[in-house]
C-alpha cells in the first residue's frame, strides 16, 4: 500500500512540473485594457514566462500580463492574463 501511496505521488509531482515549450511574447496592459504608455514587451522561451512576467510585475505592480504564442498569436490560456 505504501508503494502505491508513493507511486500515485511521484506521478502527481510530475505532471505538475510540466515545462512550456514554444516561444511566447508577454507584454503589460493597464486596469482598463489598454497598453502602457512605455509599451513593455518581452519574448520568452518555455518556462523561461514565469521570470519575465515576475520582473514585469516587479516594475509595474498595478498591471496586467498578456501572454502569447508568437507562432500563432493565440493568448496562453493558462496563464494569461497575469494580474500583477
């Protein structure tokens, strides 16, 4: 029972440390939807998003973080948008 136990965990620990592939383009938006005035854009790679959105946050802790596959320009539904 114990390894069962242990097994079910390994395998729960793993798919939650899935990785991102593919390149993305964050980029910030004000409360009312609008782009910054500084108009604030980065490409990440993978799971390289989390540290650029967190530095984004860091500079503008009011904003909110777009995410998108620069392939097909489609919004990262996981995680976008980002509320700082």
């Amino acid at each position: 029972m114990k390894n069962l136990i242990a097994s079910m965990s390994v395998g729960a620990l793993l798919c939650g440390c899935m990785t991102l592939s593919g390149t993305y383009q964050l980029s910030l938006q004000d409360a009312t939807g609008k782009p910054l005035p500084q108009n604030i854009s980065m490409t990440a790679q993978g799971s390289g998003i989390y540290s650029a959105r967190n530095a984004m946050c860091s500079v503008h802790p009011d904003a909110t973080v777009i995410i998108r596959d620069v392939q097909s320009g489609e919004e990262l539904k996981s995680e976008s948008p980002y509320k700082c």
